[in-house]
C-alpha cells in the first residue's frame, strides 16, 4: 500500500494537473467569447446578401424564355459525384468534438457510397486533413497543354482522373486559424468552378452548428445546387444529448458565457431590409448580371458562416472538456486526501498503541 | 456644397463579412460603381449598384472626410439611407503596397497562362485591376 509520502507527492501532481486544465478552460472561455462576438458581427453581411439576391430572383426569371437556367449553381443534376466539405478542429483536448464530426461524416459517406456515387472529401481543419489524408487517395489532375495554330495559342486544362470511389479532393489547413473571408472566397469559387464544370454533382457540408453554448448540433446541410435562397438545407443532425447539455451549462455558468443567444442588434434589425424597401429601385446593371456576381458571394458566406460557427463549437467544447477535467482532479484530490489522512491517522493510531502498551509492559 | 442641415443627412453603413466598418451620417457619398463613379446626396432617388474596386468616399456629418478601399461591393442608395456591402474594406494606409504589387504580378501571370480561356482572361483582369486600384489607392493618386 502507498505510504503517506507518496500520496502527498500524487495529489500534488493531480493538484498542478488541475491548474492547467482550469487556466485552458479560462482560455477556451475567452475565444469562445470572441469567437460568438465574430459570429454575430458577421451576420449583417448575410443578410443582406441574401436580401439582395431574394429581390432581385423577385424582379427576374429565373428561367429566361430560351430555357436556360438564371445560374449554373441553380441547376440540379442526377448525383453522382458528391463533394463534401468537413470542419474539424485545429488542435484536440475538444472532448468529442473531433470524433463527433468524423462520425457524422462516415455516416453520410457509408450512405452515399451504398447508392453507387462517388465522393470527394475536403477537409477543414488539421484535426480532419489527418484523418481523411490517411484514409483516402488524392485527387489526381492530369494537366494538358495543347497548342495549336502553329504555337500561337495554347489551350490549357487539368482534367480530373478518378482512381477510386472516396477521394480527397483538397485540403485547407490554414483556413480556420485565420478565418478570414479571403481565403474562404477562393475555397467557394474553386468549388464553384468545379460544379459548373460538371467535376461534381452536389456539395454538402459537415460542421457543428452552434447557436449557443446549449444549443448546437452537428449538420450535414447542402451547399450546392441552391433550391431556395437565405435557407439552411439540413440534410442530417445530430443533437446534443442531456448529459452534454449540462455539463455545457455548468462549464459556462462557472465560466461567465451567456448560455443564450445573444439579441438581435439594430443593425441586424436594418440589415433584414436591405434592398427590400416598397420602391423601384434603378439597377446600373441588368438583375440578371447582377446575380451571377452575387452568387459566388452567396456560396461564400454560407461556408464562412459554418467555418465561424465551428470555431465557436470547438471552443465550447474545449472549454466543456477541459471544465470537466477540472471537475475531476478535484474529485481525486478529495479521494485522494481522504485516504492520506486515514493512513496518516492510522500511523498515528498505531504509534500511540504502540507506546501505550509498552508504557502497560512496564 | 448642398446645405447641410441635421434632416439633411444620410445614414451611412459600410458593412464587410467581418464587421461593420462605419455607421454614421454624411452629406454625400462617393461610390466606385461598375460604370464609374457616382455620387450620393440626400433625396437621391434609390438604386441598386455593384461596386467595382475603387474607393469609397464620405463628406461630412458624423462620419467626417473619410475613404475605404474597397475591392467589390453592392449598395443600396434610399433617399435618407446609403448601405454598402463590401466584400473587403481597407483605410488607404492599411494597403500593404508590397502584397499589392506581388497580386498585380500574380494577375499578370494568370494572364499570360490564360491561353484561350475567356473567362480565365476575366478572372485575370479582375486581379489586375483590383490591385492597380489598390496600389493607387495606398499612394493617393486618387
């Protein structure tokens, strides 16, 4: 049996074990705080951009009297090539976070794959790189380069070569560490690219979606094509369950995270009008010209809005595991300490017995 | 100079993907629409207009003389109201005039790699472009 040395030396290591965990979960604290505040200050910006486009599909058709389509993301296709984008976590320490989305995830491609279609992964995040990176082929361009009259002109083209049924298409590694909208514009045009091009069919997004600490799930929600404007198409979800929910609401309570959703601001409130007021507006360009530079936007926002809210989620969860650990350290202190003091007590005890029936020898 | 009195002001908002940048009262607004730019004073009669890369001006009341470059957008003038969706938003001295001149050469490099693609040569001038606008916009050619 462990002496009392021993045991004083563990629960002082459990005891700095506790400091570190409660210090991340403060941290973890802090970026949520950011991360909810970037969240809602990006929302104006998507509504608006949705209001926009919704009143503009108003004054256009969106199917011209030749029977083409307004916009190529609008058209529905047989699927048969299948993109989908995951949002994992940078780092680990995130509790379920991690594995929650590659679970999901394998669900939807264990579904696809039994309907004969072929899939290309496109991970967010390092935590989903490794995952997928180990698991599947890339993606293999052949790249041609033809010329012709007389080398004047070239014509240069990467065609896509399929070599197995689950592929990974891309990978994005920097994208949430930053999170700048940028980079997530050419993420949503070089998909955009690829749908027009016909390389995919349809594009669906893995992400956990967080409204607050309480209220989040995990989401497979269609990108592409786009059946109706300013909805979340969600194909598939994931609750949270009880037993999470509390341990959520007690790690953000202790924290000081509002465990709602934070209010409607006045700007958000305006922003709800944009381009909707009772007028007829002067368009400088033809509706139809208009929406096919807003749409590219449109995909644009919908992403960024996942890759903010998964950030926020990761925090959340990090701080959930961490406020959990924290929890238990100090359930073995106790444990710990207890044990300590009944064995020092029985030292103690047997010492005195000791001298008293030596003192009774006598 | 239009009279400007306090109901003769419009409220200005220049919002971006990550935050709203100004929310405030002016008595006119520049805006580098597709075509050019235009002007928006009180009164104006509404508009929907795109933005191309230029700068964003804005002359007196709250806001004071203040610009923003920006690369794309979208406003919507009202009479009393001008609202700028901009898909990037920078003060002039913000412009890392390095990083504009290594985009302009990469714009020229796509456009020298577009062979017959109309709408990589598109893609390309659009890059050019919004670093040209960018570089003279950090060094006030405007």
């Amino acid at each position: 049996m462990a002496n009392v040395l021993d045991l004083r030396r563990r629960i002082r290591s459990v005891k700095n074990t506790r400091q570190i965990t409660r210090a991340m979960k403060m941290v973890s604290a802090a970026k949520l705080r950011r991360a909810q505040d970037r969240a809602m200050k990006a929302r104006p910006y998507a509504l608006m951009l949705t209001n926009v486009l919704e009143s503009l599909v108003r004054r256009t058709d969106l199917i011209d009297e030749s029977g083409e389509t307004l916009h190529p993301l609008l058209v529905e296709r047989e699927e048969k090539n299948v993109l989908v984008l995951v949002i994992a976590g940078d780092k680990g320490f995130a509790g379920g976070f991690n594995s929650n989305i590659s679970k999901a995830a394998q669900k939807f491609i264990d579904e696809r794959r039994a309907k004969g279609q072929n899939l290309d992964m496109e991970p967010i995040g390092k935590k989903a790189i490794g995952f997928y990176k180990k698991k599947y082929p890339a993606a293999f361009y052949e790249h041609t380069d033809k010329a012709y009259d007389n080398d004047l002109a070239h014509h240069i083209e990467d065609i896509r070569q399929r070599k197995a049924p689950v592929e990974v298409a891309a990978e994005h590694a920097d994208i949430l560490l930053k999170g700048d909208f940028e980079r997530i514009s050419e993420l949503a045009n070089s998909i955009i690219a690829r749908y027009e091009r016909a390389e995919i069919d349809s594009v669906y997004i893995v992400f956990n979606e967080f409204k607050s600490v309480i209220s989040q799930r995990v989401v497979v929600e269609k990108l592409l094509p786009i059946r109706k404007l300013g909805e979340h198409e969600i194909t598939a979800s994931e609750e949270m369950s009880e037993e999470q929910r509390e341990a959520a609401a007690r790690a953000a309570q202790t924290a000081g995270v509002s465990l709602y959703e934070p209010e409607e601001t006045e700007v958000e409130r305006e922003a709800k009008k944009f381009g909707t007021a009772e007028v007829d507006y002067l368009f400088d360009a033809p509706p139809s010209k208009l929406f096919r530079h807003l749409m590219p936007r449109y995909v644009a926002t919908q992403i960024f809005h996942a890759v903010l809210e998964s950030t926020a989620a990761e925090h959340a969860a990090r701080m959930t595991a961490t406020d959990a650990a924290t929890k238990n350290a100090g359930e073995l202190i106790d444990k710990l300490s207890l044990t300590m003091n009944r064995l020092r007590q029985a030292a103690i005890t047997k010492e005195i017995i000791e001298i008293v029936s030596g003192a009774a020898a006598l | 100079m239009a009279d400007t009195t306090n109901s003769e002001l419009l409220q200005v908002r220049l919002v971006t993907p990550d935050s709203i940048l100004v929310d405030a009262t002016a008595s006119a607004v520049e805006l580098p629409a597709r075509e050019g730019y235009l002007e928006a004073l009180y009164g104006a009669a509404p508009l929907l207009a795109e933005l191309g890369a230029g700068e964003v001006r804005l002359h007196g009341g709250t806001a004071g003389e203040q610009t923003f470059f920006v690369a794309w957008g979208f406003v919507e003038v009202l009479p009393e109201r001008v609202t700028i969706l901009a898909e990037t938003a920078l003060h002039p001295n913000e412009i890392d005039v390095n990083a504009a001149q290594a985009e302009l050469k990469h714009g020229q490099e796509m456009w020298d790699k577009a062979g017959d693609d109309a709408e990589k040569y598109d893609s390309a001038d659009a890059v050019i472009r919004v670093a040209e606008e960018k570089i003279s916009s950090a060094q006030g050619k405007h």
